[in-house]
C-alpha cells in the first residue's frame, strides 16, 4: 500500500461521513478519542462464553487480542457471537441446534462487521462450529482477517491415564454393559475435563483448527498451541498487530483462500487422521470464497497422503503430545519436505507457507506420534468417499484404526438417533449387523446431528467394529468404529437412504468405495414411487428456517446455497 493511500477503507465513513458527529458520539461513549477516529477500525468477534470449557477462556484472548491491534495503530472493538457446546447438547434433541449455530455465527460476524463498517478482523474461536463459521464469514467479506483458536484442552487424569470427554461417553456404554461400576463411571466424569480448552484429541475442533492454519488464516502454531498455554495469549496480541499489516500490505483472504490453500488443508487433515467432519467445513468455507471444491478433490488428495499421526480417538495421543514434539508446524514441515504441501501458498504472516515453515522447528527425534513416512499408520489417509446406489452424492467414511475393510449385513432401520439408542441398550443390535439411522440429515434432522453418543455406546458394549453404523446425520470427530455418515441425498429428500428396508443386504467396502444395498433397479423404482416425504420436523423458528435453507451435506449444509 503507498504512504498517501488512506487505511480507513470503509471506517472512514464514520469518522467523516454525513452523520460523523453522531457516529462519532456514539463510538466517544464506548471509549474512543480523537486520535482514535485517524485509525483503522478492527473488530475482534470473541466467541467467549461460559456454556463450554472450549470457549470459557476467549475474553481474555480477545483482550489481548485488541491490546495487539490498539499497540499497532488500530482502533480495535470487541463483540460477541454465540457458541454452543456440541459435547453437552450430544444425545438428545440439543444436537439439532449445533450445526445451525454454524450459519448463526457466520451470519452475526458478518452483520456485525459490515454494519459497524470495521476495515479488518480477528476471530478468536474455540467449540467445533466456531472456527468454520469464522473462517466462512471472512471468506465472505473478504477484509484483512486472522483467525485465532482459542486452543486444545489438557487430557484428564485417571490412575495414570489419559482421559477425555470420549472416554466419558465410551465409560456410559461400559457402564450399562455391566464393565465398571456407579463408582467408577463417576471418576470418569469427575476427571475428563481439567479446564479451558476444546476436545484434546483429533477431533473436530482440533481437526479444524489444524485445516485453518494449513490454509494459511492462521498464525504458525496457532491450532497445536494449548488453550492455558502464555503462548495463546501471546499469539493474539500478535494477531492483533498482524492484521494491521495485511490492512496495509493489503493481502486479502480471498489471496490466501486459493483451491492450492484448500489442498493443503484437505492434505494435513487426511497425514492427522482428522474428523469426518472436515468435508462438511471446508466444502462449506470453499464455498464463501468462491472456490470449487468437491468430494473429488478430497479422494483425489487422498490415495497420496499416508495417515501419519497416532491421535484419538482411534490413536494414543492428543493434541497436547503433539505441540509438546513440535505440533503442527513440524507436521507440515514435514509434508512439505516430502512435497505433498504447496509451499507458495500465502498466509496471514504475510509470507509464503514455506517461508513460514523454514522458521519452524523439525518434530522431535525418537517421538511415537507421528510416525515416519515409510512406516504410516495407513498408506493413504483414512477418510474415505463411498458411493454406490445407497449414497449416490457420496458418504464419508473414516478406516484409521480399522482391520476390517469391507462389512456386509443385514440392515437394522431405524427413523431416528432415540430409536436406534434403546436398541443397543436392549441389545437388539448383534455382531453382523448394520445399523441405519436415517432422516437425520440436514434438512431431515433437522440440523444432520451427530452420532458420539451411539457410537461410544456400540464401541462401549464391545461391539467396535463388529456392528456397522450408516446415517445421513454426522459423526462427532471422537468417533470411531466402522461408521459411513453423510450420506447423500438425505432421507427427507428421497435419497435411497429413505428406501432401505429391514433386513436388507448393505455392503460398505473401503477398497472398491462401495455403499450400495442389494436391490434390483426395478425394486428401487417400485420403493420410491410408493414413499412420500414426511413433513419437516419444524414448523417455525431457526430450525424451521434452516431446513428450508440449507443445502446438501456433499454440498456443505451451507444455507446461502442459490441454484
């Protein structure tokens, strides 16, 4: 940016606009002086709140935050947006509302920004849906912006162990399988969660946070850098300052929200073993951007990506161990040497990638968490398109810790998470079987909520593995087992999802990427002339709007979706 270009792109219409003297009272009210109206407005969009340990510690990052853009010659405002936690409202009609509050989050900070007319932004974000849906607000107003993730909580202690919230879910399944008692389920609960912080493992929050600094929105280090840690704090005093530097270097998210940028996120997802949740996101972020990106391009990246780190919930570690030998940085160090990163990707550093990852240290010597390239945990990563004449828009599926590739059974239907539930506790559900849980998906759900709770129970009642579980809703990013979600289309629009009856044959292999049910083409036509969609399940409110709105998961669930 040239010395006589004016910074105040759009804030200059408050300070000197038609109504500056009344715009101006307002903004003296809340803090501003004189020299303040000469400077560049930032907005800091805190996510804080006290309804989850993911986000419980955002207001004093977002303070240091806007102290890093006030020391750097910003004007900087703090506002909020709503979060919820998806490990509370799991399980019960609550998960409905998660992944709405993606597009609720998304939506505020853009109205807020652009209403306020601030010239950049830093989001600081923690719970799953936070950091997509910061990403995607700034995908779509495009001002100077770096995202911020509030961090990775600490593993819990329990007689010597690690433990998270997983295990807290995994600990019910045991429970009423009679494998621990009253007593010891309740140490569980009492130890999962030590303090501030997201999900520890290679869950959603965690995964995400890895993908937004792959794509280059984040500072180095920021998604491995624990949530306690004075390395946070430091980080958005940083990013406050930095963003002053993109505001006038003028560097865009669009320049550093490429399809090469997409690449990398989907390549670092796939070498971590991250969540099934990451299509659902970065398709969605993609789409603010204006970048094409399908589930091709993710199978494409794939079959070259070996799944590299030994994380949960199918692995040992969590997200601490892994800043604790070098975190992300060394992760991607590492991928790059072998040239499956493009290195001349922008960053909100205002350098290249590999200009980022030249300053990084190399992961430890002799560490056991991600492991050497010639010896991988997998070959080619283990989140996997299927598509057949059950999913003919794809589903996800994720193999890292799975033996068994390919699983054919009977189907076991049944119309809602609840209903499938009581079966497992009642035991209906034997080895062999395939369990459906159907008109579950965006529109159907509504909101395409998560499974944790039925798989932890199936893995808890030692049926990991042994039962397979389909659904057009979603998988937490803990879990596992052989599991196949997203299916597409969704039941509430006909999908053939909706036309599976009992006692099918369902076959899912992970080598041939086939989901498909054992029915002659005739059949299928037969089923679908004779079903007739239900009515949605909501008749008014946000529920109601966002079953109208939103778009296939293969498409992002986005609700901004026109064609």
């Amino acid at each position: 940016m040239t010395e006589s270009k004016d910074l105040r792109i759009r804030s200059k219409v408050i300070s000197e606009g038609v109504n500056r003297v009344p715009n101006r009272a307002m903004l003296r009210a809340v803090g501003f002086q004189d020299e303040d109206f000469k400077k560049p407005m930032i907005g800091v969009a805190s996510t804080w709140s006290e309804v989850t340990p993911c986000n419980m510690h955002i207001n004093e990052l977002a303070l240091q935050a806007k102290k890093g853009a006030q020391q750097h010659g910003g004007a900087p405002l703090i506002f909020n947006t709503i979060t919820v936690s998806d490990g509370i409202s799991m399980g019960h009609e609550g998960m409905s509302f998660s992944l709405p509050s993606r597009e609720a989050i998304a939506d505020s900070i853009e109205i807020v920004t652009n209403a306020e007319r601030f010239d950049g932004l830093v989001a600081v974000g923690g719970c799953d849906k936070n950091t997509p849906a910061c990403l995607m607000a700034i995908g779509r107003m495009n001002l100077p912006s770096v995202y911020v993730y509030g961090g990775t909580i600490q593993p819990g202690k329990l007689d010597g162990k690690d433990v998270d919230i997983v295990s807290a879910f995994e600990a019910v399944g045991q429970y009423h399988e009679g494998k621990i008692t009253d007593a010891e389920l309740y140490k569980v609960e009492c130890s999962a969660c030590p303090g501030p912080g997201a999900c520890g493992g290679m869950y959603t929050a965690n995964t995400m946070a890895s993908a937004a600094e792959a794509l280059g929105m984040s500072l180095p280090g920021s998604s491995s850098t624990p949530a306690i840690s004075p390395d946070k704090a430091a980080e958005c005093a940083e990013a406050g300052k930095k963003v002053i530097d993109l505001l006038k270097q003028e560097i865009y998210p669009r320049d550093i929200m490429t399809k090469k940028a997409f690449e990398n996120a989907i390549t670092v997802v796939m070498a971590l073993g991250g969540s099934t949740n990451a299509f659902l996101h970065l398709i969605a972020i993609a789409h603010s951007v204006g970048v094409d990106l399908t589930y091709d391009d993710f199978e494409r990246i794939r079959v070259k990506v070996p799944h590299l780190a030994d994380l949960k919930p199918s692995g040992k570690y969590v997200m601490q161990d892994l800043n604790d030998i070098g975190g992300v940085p060394g992760v991607m160090k590492l991928l790059l040497e072998q040239g499956l990163l493009h290195g001349d990707c922008l960053t909100v550093t205002g350098k290249t990638l590999a200009e980022n990852l030249a300053e990084a240290a190399p992961l430890q010597p002799e560490q056991q968490i991600i492991r050497p390239f010639d010896q991988p945990l997998k070959p080619n990563g283990p989140l996997v398109v299927l598509k057949g004449n059950l999913a003919p828009d794809g589903a996800i599926a994720k193999m890292s810790g799975m033996k068994k590739l390919r699983f054919t059974g009977p189907a076991r239907v049944y119309d809602s998470e609840a209903e499938a539930t009581e079966a497992i506790m009642r035991d209906e559900i034997q080895r062999g079987d395939v369990l459906v849980i159907r008109y579950c998906g965006p529109k159907g759900g509504p909101g395409m909520p998560e499974m944790l709770s039925v798989t932890a129970l199936i893995v808890g009642k030692g049926l990991g593995g042994e039962v397979a579980l389909i659904t057009d809703g979603r998988f937490s990013g803990g879990s596992h087992g052989f599991v196949v979600g997203h299916v597409a289309p969704e039941a509430q629009v006909g999908g053939p999802i909706a036309l599976l009856r009992e006692g099918d044959s369902v076959t899912i292999d992970s080598e041939t990427q086939e989901i498909s049910f054992a029915v002659t083409a005739g059949e299928l036509e037969l089923r679908s002339q004779a079903w007739t969609p239900p009515a949605l399940k909501a008749s008014s409110g946000v529920l109601a709007k966002y079953a109208r709105l939103v778009s296939s998961a293969s498409r992002g669930a986005v609700t901004d979706l026109w064609e």
